[in-house]
C-alpha cells in the first residue's frame, strides 16, 4: 500500500492553490523578493506573503534575508517525493495480450409473431 507522509499532505495542500502554483512557475526562473512577486499577482501584497508562508512550511521554497529583503527560491526536495508517490499510479507497460478466439454469434431465433388484434365482440362471435 502507498502512504502519504505528512510532508507530503503539506506539499499536496500548498500546491492545490492555484495562486501558489503559479509562484513557483514564476519562482522557477529565479529567485525574487516578496514585493516582485506581489507585481505579478491581482492580490494584495500580504495576500502573497501567506501564500510564501504555505509554501514555505511545506518545504517548496525558501527564504533567504538580504537586508530587510525578503527573497524566495523554489526548493525542490519536498517535489521530488510528490512525483515518486505520484509515480506508483503510473500506468505499466504489460506485454501484448494474446488474442482470444472470438466466437460466432448464435442466429437470433426467428421473431415471435403475434396474433392480431380482434376486438372483444369479434372474439365472442368465434366461440
């Protein structure tokens, strides 16, 4: 059976966003400081600085002080176990199945044919 550990329930839960998935696109290409995050984004400053905060308590990114600059990096350790649990649902390659005969159908019996109709006064007369 395969488990989640918790660091991946934090990883799992920090990546359902997709505002968080898209600060880590952003954060692919380079570290950057809270407020050029903030640019790039239609929320508030803070906004993104809770966002940072999730991400960083799950372990995918981290922050580094320069100054009174806050700068963040993608950190991909806790990724690389999402994708090695993500792989175990992977589909396996199997080998050709051989191919089975495939029977004939059986002719369908000949339709049932049904009287017709008569009506009840009819139906007296021939009694």
């Amino acid at each position: 059976m395969v488990t989640i550990r918790s660091n991946q329930n934090a990883a799992f839960r920090a990546l359902a966003d997709p505002t968080r998935r898209d600060i880590l696109v952003l954060l692919e290409k380079g570290a950057l400081s809270v407020g050029e995050i903030a640019l790039e984004f239609p929320v508030s400053r803070p906004a993104i600085s809770k966002h940072l905060r999730i991400l960083e308590q799950a372990g995918l990114v981290s922050e580094v002080r320069e100054g009174r600059r806050h700068v963040y990096q993608v950190d991909a350790g806790p990724l690389t176990e999402v994708y090695g649990w993500l792989d175990h649902f992977r589909p396996v390659k199997t080998a050709p199945v051989a191919k089975k005969k495939i029977r004939k159908a059986k002719p369908a019996a000949p339709p049932v044919r049904k009287a017709p109709p008569v009506a009840v006064e009819d139906g007296w007369k021939q009694w």
